[in-house]
C-alpha cells in the first residue's frame, strides 16, 4: 500500500533500499517502505533452514494431537463420569463429549481473526495455557455443569492448532511444500479423531472405540476417569512450557511491522512502515479482523461453495464412526473389543489419502511451476484437481458401505466401502485447505476458521439423527441418501476451476 508521503519527506541517508520491494501496478517503489531485504532474507520465514522450518510444521501437528485427545479418550467413559458426578440425565450424556465440537467451531472464530492482528505465536501460546488450565479444570470437576463449563473451554482454546495450522504452513513453506505439510499436520488431529465419538445403543457397551477412545477405557478402568485428563494435561503442560522457545513467529505482517518499528528507531524516520501495513487504527483493525470470518463466510461464494461441501462430508464422517460399532455389533454379533477394530478400514484409507493425495499434489503443482512462464500466475483452482475423483470416490464409498451391510456380506465387505470413503474424504479436505489458503494469503487463518464454523456445526448435529435414519431406511437406503446428497456435490469442484478466478476478481474480501 502506498504511503501518502513523498520522496522527499525521508532524509536520503536514511531511506531504505528499494530494489527488493515489490511494486504493484508498476508503481515506483516507496523508499518509505519496509519488506523483506531480498529473496534470501533469512527473517522471511520462507527462507529459514529446512530443519527449522519442518520443525514449526511437525510441533503444531504434535500440538494438534494432543488437543484432539481431549476429545476421543473420554468417549467410553461417560457412563462413569456422570455417575462419579452424580448426574443420570440421558441428554447430558451425549453433551459431554458433543460440547467439545461445538466449543471448536467457536474458538476458530477468535483465535483465527486475532492472529492475523498480533500474529500466530501469541495466540497458540495464549491457547495452550487456556487448554492446560481446561483441563485440569475438567480433572477436577465435582459437578456436571462445572464439568461442562471446563470441556467448552477445552473446545475452544483446543481448536487453536486446527485454525491456524494451515495458515503457519503457508507462512513458512513454498507452494509446492504445502500438500507434503498439509498431510503432516493434518495427521495430528486424525489419529486421535475430534469426533462425537460416545452414543449409546440398546446393547450394553456399545461405545465408538479407535485409538484414543480404546487408551480412555483402559486407563479409565484401571485408574479412573480423572486420569484420562491427567494423562492429556502432562505432555501438554512440558509443550506449553517449550513452546515459546521453539516456535517463533511467522506471519509476515507482524514481523514486517517488528522490522519497521525497529528501523524507525534506529534510523529516526518516523515515515517507515510496513509495505503490508493496512494503515487503520487497532480498534478498526481489531474489529474488522473479529467480523472477517463471517463476512468471509457469507460473502465469498468460492468460500460458501466449499464450507457446504466439506460441511457434509465431515457430517457424513461423523454419523458413520458415531454408529459403526453399534452396527456392526448387531449384524455380526461382535464383542465390544472386536467392534473397535472396523475403525480400521476407514482408518487406512484416510491415512492412505493423506499421504498419497499431499505427495501427489505436491508433485503436481512443481511439475507446473517448471512449466509455467511465471511460477506467480498460476492460480490457486489449479490445487482442486483431487476433487474430481475424490467427489466420486466419497458416495461411491457409501453406497458400497451401505448395501454391503443390508446384503450381510462378509465384515471386511463393507469395511472396504470405509476405505473408499475415508480416501475420498480426504481428497476433498486437503486440496480445500491448500486452495483457501493460496487464495487468500495473509487472510489465511479467517478464511480457514470460516470454513470450519459450518463442518464443526453440522459434524456436531448430523450424527443426532443417525441412528433414527438407519432404523427407520436400513443401512442400504440410508447410505444411499447420503450417497445421492454427496452425488449433488460432484460438480462443486468443477464449478470452482471453471468460475473460480471470475469468483476471485468478484470477491470484496480479496480486493
């Protein structure tokens, strides 16, 4: 942005060089200016070492690990937890473990927006101790609503990694990096699934059980509910206490203003700015960045497409995994242990996805880079390629899911339907966190919060009709309607790479 001062405000001695300040609409370059001091500035966290930057990556996955523990371990312990409170309300029990979710499309709205005003490191830090004091708060609850209170807390400061992850990754690493750190990150929160992972059916013990869960339920069993809470509240206090000295800031408008603030002092120009500085004052800039989710949300329509569309496939995942065991325990009269296990066919395919999908996009995307005359023209449409199969794959995945089981076929039958389901999942979620954040730059984190509200809200709702659903079609024709809603959605990724620039060119937000 171009400053309101000339050339000859500055003293010459005292002006910055302007050779590697980028110039838009060939403008002349303002010696007023702050930016980065070349293409190998080592304070632009681009440039920083391989090994520093994929550390950032990999510690933000492990802190979105544990923050999706808070989650899953407690599923199978609700029934001692309201006890141990002394509460017998049915609808509180499914509360327990739903208010989580619900606390995540909320923090999102926050933590996102206020990030991209004081940066990334003060928030994930402000989180962390929230997050940590959370749970404690949940370990030594004595009352149902004390409880509560606590786990809407955990929600919500917990949500910090999954707002800002994608957002950090696009601070540090290159285009053609962000599928192999997408997957990295994305990792974390999947293998302790932030599910409404507890529902209750007419057979006892019938509880959602994968990795975390199952953890809860044995440590639950041998040493109480509370230590499922002490157990998360240890590694996570020794990262909160870490995690300022490991994890530096790295959104380029904070430091650029840090780097600004310091040159005026030590230079005595007090014309010096950031060239991203966007001049308003903190109160507008404050509010304005509060309200920017939602505004993103409503008045994006490239955004509003795509918060829909993984809106119900995330609905989806979580009405499949909240009645899986149940399912499978009436129709192949599996125990309770057994029935843990079917998490693992669409465990392996998501898994398969992550991996597979973040290599090949990478690949992709530097194959076109090379060709391209100028890498900066490609746009961002170009990373929904893995939409196109993977639209098919997800309603394929629940037909043959669906109808396998009406037809009793064989368990691994239906298990390998999961497979499909969870591959094609993901080959809509990763190139959607690649493509809001190469649109939307330094609005990264907003444009990611306001794509997650929706998904958080319908994956918290959808699962409560579920199981009337299955009762009411059968397993066939229930899947079945999921699977012809999905089909409506298979041209969303087409429309997006066809309009998606007119969209672009269209969107107040990006102007």
């Amino acid at each position: 942005m171009a400053s309101s001062k000339t050339a000859e405000d500055v003293i010459p001695s005292q002006a910055l060089p302007t050779d590697t300040i980028p110039v838009e609409n060939n403008e002349a370059p303002n010696p007023n200016d702050v930016f980065w001091d070349g293409e190998d500035d080592r304070e632009n966290p681009k440039n920083w070492s391989v090994v520093r930057r994929w550390v950032h990556v990999s510690i933000v996955s492990l802190l979105t690990f544990i923050t999706s523990l808070g989650s899953s371990m407690l599923a199978p312990t609700v029934p001692d937890v309201m006890k141990s409170l002394h509460s017998d309300n049915s609808e509180l029990k499914s509360f327990v473990v739903s208010i989580y979710v619900i606390g995540s499309a909320v923090g999102p709205l926050v933590a996102a927006p206020i990030s991209e005003v004081y940066g990334r490191s003060i928030v994930y830090n402000v989180s962390n101790v929230i997050f940590l004091g959370a749970t404690v708060g949940c370990a030594l609850s004595t009352n149902v609503g004390m409880f509560l209170a606590f786990r809407l807390i955990c929600g919500c400061s917990g949500a910090a990694p999954l707002a800002l992850g994608g957002g950090s990754i696009s601070d540090l690493m290159e285009l053609e990096q962000w599928g192999t750190a997408m997957a990295i990150w994305g990792f974390g929160s999947l293998v302790p699934p932030v599910r409404l992972s507890w529902i209750h059916r007419r057979r006892r013990g019938s509880y959602f059980q994968v990795v975390a869960p199952i953890a809860g339920g044995y440590l639950s069993q041998d040493a109480g509910w509370r230590w499922i809470f002490w157990v998360i509240a240890i590694p996570m206090g020794i990262l909160t206490v870490i995690f300022p000295f490991v994890i530096r800031e790295t959104y380029a408008p904070v430091l650029l203003e840090r780097k600004a603030k310091r040159l005026r002092k030590e230079m005595g120009n007090p014309h010096l700015k950031s060239r991203l500085d966007t001049q308003l004052s903190r109160k507008k800039l404050i509010f304005d960045t509060l309200i920017r989710p939602s505004r993103i949300l409503f008045r994006s329509p490239a955004v509003s497409l795509i918060a829909v569309d993984t809106a119900i496939v995330y609905g989806y995942q979580y009405l499949v995994f909240t009645t899986l065991s149940y399912i499978f325990q009436d129709k192949y009269n599996l125990s309770t242990s057994l029935s843990g296990l079917v998490y693992l066919g669409s465990g392996i395919g998501t898994v398969l996805g992550i991996f597979i999908i973040g290599y090949a996009s990478d690949k992709v995307t530097k194959r076109r880079k090379e060709k391209a005359l100028d890498p900066e023209t490609i746009p961002p449409e170009v990373s929904l390629w893995p939409m196109l199969p993977s639209s098919i794959l997800v309603p394929a995945g629940l037909f043959w899911y669906g109808w396998s089981l009406e037809r009793h076929a064989l368990p691994v039958v239906p298990l390998v339907g999961l497979g499909v389901f969870g591959f094609g999942m993901m080959g809509i979620f990763q190139p959607v966190q690649i493509y809001v954040v190469n649109t939307f730059g330094k609005q990264a984190a907003s444009a990611m919060a306001a794509a997650t509200v929706l998904r958080s809200l319908v994956g918290a709702l959808l699962p409560l009709g579920g199981e009337k659903m299955y009762d009411t079609l059968g397993m066939g024709w229930g899947n079945s309607l999921l699977a012809f809603i999905a089909l409506v959605l298979v041209p969303v990724p087409l429309v997006l790479m066809k309009y998606g620039e007119r969209m672009r060119k269209s969107d107040p937000n990006l102007r």
